[in-house]
C-alpha cells in the first residue's frame, strides 16, 4: 500500500483545513477559482479581496506560505507568456518606462498572471492539506464514478512504484556510461518506455490476478461498505 | 504545458469540462470492452506509465529537451477508450494533487492533450492500417504517423479554443502559425520516440500492443522443424 509515505505535496500538520471533509474542500476550490477566473481583469479590488481570502486560508492551515510559494513555480512557462503578451498582443499602444506596449495585452498580462498564481497557490494549498485517500473518498462522495475513483487510486497507489522503477532504469544506464546529449541517443531512451510499459502491463495482470485470489468482485470496500475491523476478526483473518 | 487557471474565460471552461466529462462517461464503458473486468487495476497502471512517460526527458540538442504528451501511444497500446480514461486520469491527479494546470482548466487539459491527442492520433493509425499491407512491422510506423499528426491537431485545436475564450487579444493567424509551426518540430520528436517505443515492445511482447492484435490474429500458426535434436545450448 502507498498509503504511509504520503505524497510530495502533502504538508503534514494538524488544523481545521487538514481535518475538513475532502469534497468541501475539493467543491470550495473549484467554485472559488471560478470566481476568481470568472472575475473581470480590471476590478482590481476584486482581486485584493480574493488574495485576502486565500491569505485567511493559507493561515488558517497552517502551512507555511514559503512552502506553497516554492512550488508554484509549475506555472513558469505561463508567465513567460504572460510577460510576452503585451508586446504581441493588439489594440492601442501606450508608453510604460519609455517602451510602447499594448494597453489591452498588459491588462490581460495582469489578469493572466494574478489569476494563475491565486489558482495555482489555492490548488497547492488543496493538495498540502489532503491525504490521497481523503481526496479519493472526497470524489467518490461528490459522485464520481466508482470505476475513475478506481483507476485513480490504483494510479495513485503505484506511482510511486512505477516512478522508481523508471528511477531504476536510468541510474542503471548512467552506471553503464550512458548519457543522453541529442536525438542519437533517442532509440535507447524509447527501449526505456518499451520496458517500462511492459513490465507496468505485467505487473497489472499480476495485481489483478492477486486481487481475485482474495476475493475481489468488481468493487473496491470503501469506508460505508467496510466494517470496523475487530481484534477477533483480524486474528482469524476473516475481514469480510 | 497544461493550461492554467485564467488562461481561457470562465463559460469555455466550463463547456470544455462538460465535453471531457462525456468523454469519460463514454470512454467507461468502451474500456470494458478492452479491458473487461481488468479494467481498474490495469487501466490504473497504465496511468501511473503514462504519468511516468511524462517525466522521461528525451535531449533535443542545445540543452533544451522536451517529453511525450502520450496519448497516442497509450492509444496504440490499450486501445482509445482505456487511453482516454488513463490520460484524464492523469491530468486530474496532476491538478489535483500536484498542481499543475489550473482546476477550473482541468477539462480543457483533458480534451486537448488526452481526448484530442488520443482520437486523432488512434484514427491516423487505424486508417493507415487500413491501406498500409498487414504486417506487424509496419505498426511502429503507423503507430509514429499517427503520433506525429495528434500533436500540431491538439496545438490548432487550442488555437480554436483561444479563438473563443481567450482572454487577451492576440491576432488569431500568428498565433495559429506560431502554435502549428512549434508543435509541427514537437510532433516529429513525438511521432519518432513512438515508433520506437512501439517497435521495442512489437519485438518482445506484440500481444500487449492493441493496435496489432488484428494483424496477430490474421497470423496462421507455423510449425517449425526443430533445427538440430539433442544439441547442447
């Protein structure tokens, strides 16, 4: 089971966000980054009250902020774009530092940026104060299909597995003296997926296979379906 | 690069949310039929594979280097249901628990680079197969077109999507050139690590590969005399 190590983003810590049910949190996010995409470029007190929100958020959880701020820098090559966009963007030009810029493509740069970063942090903040298995449970109770929660734990459980196996693969090649400088070296690194695939496949057919030795029918026991486990039952291995 | 939160206004969000939704409802059901009852723990992995993929980075030359979308491997390889379901799999466990690309941007992460790169990707591949002859080694091949093709389809079908709901005005035909003209050079990276990626799995597993059971089908059992008898290995 992956359940013990966790997950890189998980900040572990004991506050009311950590301990909120998991669907109220995944449907706050989501209305609440609506919100703030719905909201339009030019409120600029609108946004002041968003980034306030968050803040309370933020504070009420406990996490550091230097933690979320550091990885939020998945949306780099956004803001790339967001920078470049008042250079190639149309409408009419105005001056900013002696550089003639477009006036809309700088408002919609401010828009871009501000509405990334408070997206992204409130996600961060998502994933810092919810284990995988209370994100699983929280979709499973927002309706999702039983068979999606299903695959995405079964994901989630052997990513780390599958992640390592890759790991494994590449520290062999290097210790071999294989360096990847150009597309010449293409073919070995495709070799790498082959064999990654393959024993992926495999070992899926041999989860699946051990899963219907004990018992598996289709279905998953989840917390309504699962009795609480007695110190009898355990002893005589009878769970079900 | 997955679509952030903002990037496209909120009622194009929400259609492309609702568009990847039905998708998957379809897709649940289609990928009984490839996978029958072995459809959550195998699907699972190859989603955990298709994760994996993401983050093996092939040098391009010059420092920079780039990696597979792989939808239309996963295509070739479990079929275009299972694949759709494993790359929107992908994409809300990344949004989910990683943060990358924007929640209210999750379904149009998930119809650009999984459904799109999947269909047009797994339709280049069947229709070559139709005309191409049957034989498993030209699979790779098809399997690469079709992968070279998905990727500047899902680059102008952003283009189209921005058309729609972006937020900042940028003049359509440039960036329409620009998107295809890079992901035309990404797309032949794409379509050349598939075929060889395709070819190294033909050569040590061909029944795990979807696109070429029709051709191993069609294949007549050989019985082959046995060379030397009792020689020594």
């Amino acid at each position: 089971m992956g359940a013990d190590h966790g997950h890189r983003l998980h900040f572990h810590a004991h506050s009311p966000l950590h301990s909120a049910p998991s669907h109220a949190k995944i449907l706050a996010l989501v209305a609440w980054v609506l919100l703030v995409v719905a909201t339009p470029a030019h409120w600029f007190w609108a946004f002041g009250v968003h980034a306030v929100v968050l803040a309370l958020a933020i504070g009420v959880s406990r996490v550091p902020v230097t933690y979320l701020l550091k990885r939020a820098v998945v949306e780099t090559p956004f803001v790339v774009f967001a920078v470049l966009l008042p250079f190639i963007a149309t409408g009419e030009r105005i001056d900013v530092l002696g550089v003639a810029v477009s006036g809309p493509g700088l408002l919609a740069a401010w828009g871009l940026l501000v509405k990334g970063t408070l997206g992204v942090l409130a996600s961060l903040l998502l994933a810092a104060t919810t284990e995988p298995q209370d994100l699983l449970l929280g979709l499973q109770r927002l309706r999702v299909p039983q068979q999606l929660v299903q695959i995405m734990a079964f994901m989630i459980r052997y990513l780390d597995v599958v992640t390592d196996e890759l790991q494994r693969m590449r520290v062999a090649r290097e210790s071999r003296g294989f360096t990847a400088r150009d597309p010449r070296q293409w073919p070995v690194l495709a070799r790498t997926f082959g064999a990654l695939f393959i024993r992926s496949y495999e070992r899926g057919e041999r989860v699946h296979l051990a899963m219907l030795a004990r018992g598996y029918t289709g279905s998953i026991p989840t917390e309504a379906t699962r009795r609480p486990v007695t110190a009898h039952a355990h002893i005589h291995g009878s769970r079900r | 690069m997955h679509v952030p939160n903002g990037f496209l206004d909120a009622p194009t969000s929400v259609a492309t949310g609702v568009v990847a939704a039905g998708a998957i409802g379809l897709a649940l059901r289609g990928a009984r039929r490839e996978l029958d009852d072995r459809t959550a723990p195998m699907a699972g992995l190859v989603a955990a594979f298709v994760f994996a993929t993401q983050m093996l980075n092939f040098p391009v030359g010059a420092g920079t280097s780039g990696h597979l979308l792989g939808g239309a491997i996963a295509a070739v390889l479990v079929g275009p249901w299972t694949a759709i379901l494993c790359t929107s799999v992908v994409f809300v466990v990344q949004a989910l628990l990683f943060a990358d690309g924007g929640i209210t941007a999750l379904g149009t992460n998930i119809d650009l680079m999984g459904l799109s790169t999947v269909l047009v990707g797994w339709c280049v591949f069947r229709g070559l197969q139709a005309v191409m002859p049957k034989r498993t080694s030209l699979v790779p091949v098809q399997a690469g077109l079709g992968a070279f093709v998905s990727v500047p389809v899902a680059a102008l079908l952003f283009t189209a999507l921005y058309a729609v709901g972006g937020t900042a005005d940028i003049p359509l035909d440039k960036l329409a050139a620009a998107m295809v003209g890079v992901h035309l050079l990404i797309g032949i990276g794409e379509g050349i690590i598939t075929a060889l990626a395709v070819g190294s799995i033909i050569a040590v597993r061909p029944d795990l590969v979807y696109g070429a059971r029709r051709i191993l089908r069609a294949r007549e059992l050989e019985i082959r005399p046995a060379a030397t008898s009792g020689a020594s290995s």
